[in-house]
C-alpha cells in the first residue's frame, strides 16, 4: 500500500530531520492569541491551507491569504469544511508566507526509462508542470549508489538560468531533499514551489510525497502519519477489500475521475510515472493502479473483472501496461486478462475500443499470444509493445492515440 503525506507533516517530521528551511506554521486549533503573535511575527500575513491530498489546491480556491487573528480564524473553520476537488481535508492550517522572486518546482519520482529515480527542475514554480514546456526543465537522472551530488544540482539550476551567484546555497537543499528521499522509502516527492527570497535564501513551500508502506525505510521511530478522511468510491471499496483478501498479489487502485483511457498497470513505482505521463499527454486515466506482485490466476482474473465491471463500458482506450517483470508469469496475468475480458463481452455485448499493450518478463511470448488471440477473435483493434519500448513511449502512444478518436457520442449518433 502507498502512504501519503503533505505539508504539515512535512514540516513537522521530515524537514527539521534534514535540515530543510520550510515557513512557519500553526495548526487549525491554534488559539486566537498564538495565531495573533505569529501573525505579527511573520510579518503581517499568512496562508489558510486544508491538508488535504488532492492537487491543484490554488485553483480550487482553498488558499486564503489573511493579515488578521480574526480573519484567520474565519478562514481556517471555511478551509476545513470545504470539499477540495471532490476530497475531503483533515483539517485546515496557517503558514507563512515566504517573500520571493524566484519561485522554483521540483520533483523526484522513478523512471523505468533511466531504470531509476530522475529529479526534475523547473523555473517556473506554482503552477502545473504539465504546462511547462520541456525546454523549461531538466531532468537529472540520480545513481542510488552514488545519490544527488553538488555539481550535478549546480549544473541543471544553471541550464535552466538560475543566478549564478546563488545556485550554491540552493544545491545544498537540493542534496538535503534528495537525502530525505531516499532515507525514508518514498516513492514520490514534490515540493513545488521551493520560494526563493530576495536574498537568495530557499523555503519549501508546498509539498506532497508518497511511501511503499512495504519499503522497512519509512518506518521511521518517532514519527506519526495522519489518517486522511475517507473519500472513496464504491469500487476503491471493493478493490481494498479484494487486495486484502490475499496478500500474494497487488490489486492497488486510486479513482482519478478520468474518462479516456482504462489502464491496468503493473510496476509500482512506474505505475505512478505511466500514470504522470497520460495526465500531462491528455490521455485522462480513469485510475492509477498497480497490479504486480505475481498475482495467480484467480486473483488476476477477480482484479481484471472488477476493473472490467466498473469502468470498461465508458472507456474509450483499454491500456494493460507495465515494465519489465522480474518474477511475474506474464502468461499468467494475460490469460487472466484475456478471459475477463472475454467474459465480459459475453455478458455485456460486443466491444469497439482499441487495446494498447506493453510488458516484458518471463513467458511473454506466450502471454502476448494468448492476448492477439483472445482480441482477433473478440475484433478488437490492438497494439502491441516489448520490452525494448519504454513504458514512457507506450503510455505517450496511448494517449495520442485515444485523443485521435472519433467520440464515444458522435460514433453512436452515425451508426443510429
């Protein structure tokens, strides 16, 4: 399972551990004379946030400025009661806030392409990475064995027309946000932005990350994650319940409201980067999963078919995507596949939606063999990848391609 974590916790365990600058911050139940001196301590004025894991925060109007005790107490009783993008907060607090003239986006995540953890900059902090223009970003590729070194860090902020004359200080951050990240078994970590003041000192500003719950690193003495408020759908219900009937085999799903592209992925970390790659190519992934583990038949066929029931009629792109397997019988997963897909087509009608297929691993020959045939004779249009294409390619392919469609409602209206 993957732990997640956001600001507050941030700055209260991880920053101070690794000697990360972060701005000040209260927690909702300060008290009206506690909020009054920092609010004067800080300078006047201070951001009401909800903790609450959903992006995008901004946008959605749930970040409040506020230059009064008053005006702050009002704001956090709103934050913490409102709905953000759909997901409930825990609660709401006030930060401070950082004066800035630079405002900078990072982010460490995995990628199977470098077959590693790539640390990505960008100049253009705050706003959604997706937007960026690639020559506005860099992207380094980090050896575990050796980790993130000054040069490396220094070099990148420089492409990318950072100040020369602070780059130093900011390179040393940088060194300390990797360190945290591979210290504590995380799998994903954004801090966006990183707030540079005038005098070039650099302030954490935001972030979210996310742990393997299995990796023994983030089991971390002294620390405490919060317990999020329950926002899930009926078939993020069902497939907890299912993924906790067996522990051989994964069955991890996170509803994303998307509507394209129906992804069964497998591969944990490279999972998440299949599913950062469909949001930021349009593709609008329904979920993101993560379906490895060597899952037997059985509890494959149950997973597929659970996917199949809630979301394969509003599909428009079946994508069944992963990197390559070290010890899942990729036979085993596709038939598996293959039948609930079948049955499926059996009880609700034919099909028309295209198939998009990447993997590599041990029997996967026989395994793409048995999808060609299970999709002939189903006539469903697919496409098949190897081992040799990068997921990253797979997933960008799948994307394009579902964004070329002729519409679910127009191809309705000319057959009628």
């Amino acid at each position: 399972m993957t732990r997640k974590i956001t600001e507050p916790t941030f700055n209260q365990f991880f920053a101070p551990r690794y000697k990360i600058p972060v701005p000040r911050l209260l927690t909702g139940d300060s008290g009206l004379s506690e909020i009054k001196r920092s609010l004067e301590a800080w300078g006047g004025e201070g951001l009401v946030k909800p903790d609450v894991l959903a992006g995008k925060r901004g946008k959605a109007g749930s970040i409040r400025a506020v230059g009064s005790a008053q005006a702050a107490v009002k704001e956090l009783n709103r934050t913490a009661g409102m709905e953000v993008n759909g997901i409930i907060p825990r609660g709401a607090y006030l930060v401070e806030k950082i004066p800035a003239k630079w405002e900078v986006f990072t982010a460490i995540t995995y990628s199977t392409a470098h077959l590693g953890p790539v640390l990505t900059l960008s100049l253009e902090g705050g706003i959604d990475i997706e937007q960026v223009s690639r020559n506005k970003q860099v992207s380094i590729p980090i050896d575990i064995f050796e980790g993130l070194d000054a040069y490396q860090a220094s070099e990148a902020l420089l492409n990318l027309g950072y100040p020369q004359k602070l780059i130093s200080s900011f390179s040393r951050v940088l060194i300390a946000f990797w360190d945290m990240f591979i210290s504590t078994g995380m799998e994903t970590a954004e801090i966006n932005p990183w707030r540079i003041t005038p005098d070039g000192k650099p302030y954490a500003c935001d972030f979210k990350g996310s742990f393997d719950e299995s990796n023994y690193k983030c089991r971390i003495p002294g620390i405490t994650y919060p317990e999020y408020p329950s926002n899930t759908t009926d078939f993020e219900d069902e497939m907890q319940e299912w993924d906790a009937a067996s522990h051989q085999g994964q069955a991890h799903v996170s509803d994303l409201g998307g509507s394209k592209i129906l992804p069964l992925l497998f591969g944990g970390g490279a999972s998440t980067i299949i599913t950062e790659i469909l949001h930021a190519s349009g593709g609008d992934p329904v979920f993101l999963s993560d379906f490895g583990g060597n899952p037997p038949y059985e509890r494959m066929y149950g997973t597929a078919k659970r996917c199949f029931d809630y979301h394969l009629g509003h599909a428009e792109l079946l994508l069944i995507l992963g990197g390559k397997a070290n010890n899942t019988f990729v036979d085993v997963t596709f038939q598996a596949i293959a039948d609930a897909l079948s049955d499926y087509c059996r009880e609700h009608g034919p099909l028309t939606i295209p198939v998009v297929i990447g993997r590599g691993g041990p029997k996967l020959v026989k395994g793409f063999l048995v999808m060609r045939q299970t999709l002939e004779q189903l006539h469903l249009p697919y496409v098949i990848f190897g081992p040799d294409t990068p997921v990253t390619m797979a997933a960008e392919y799948a994307a394009r391609l579902v964004n070329a469609l002729p519409k679910k409602q127009e191809e309705q209206e000319h057959v009628s």
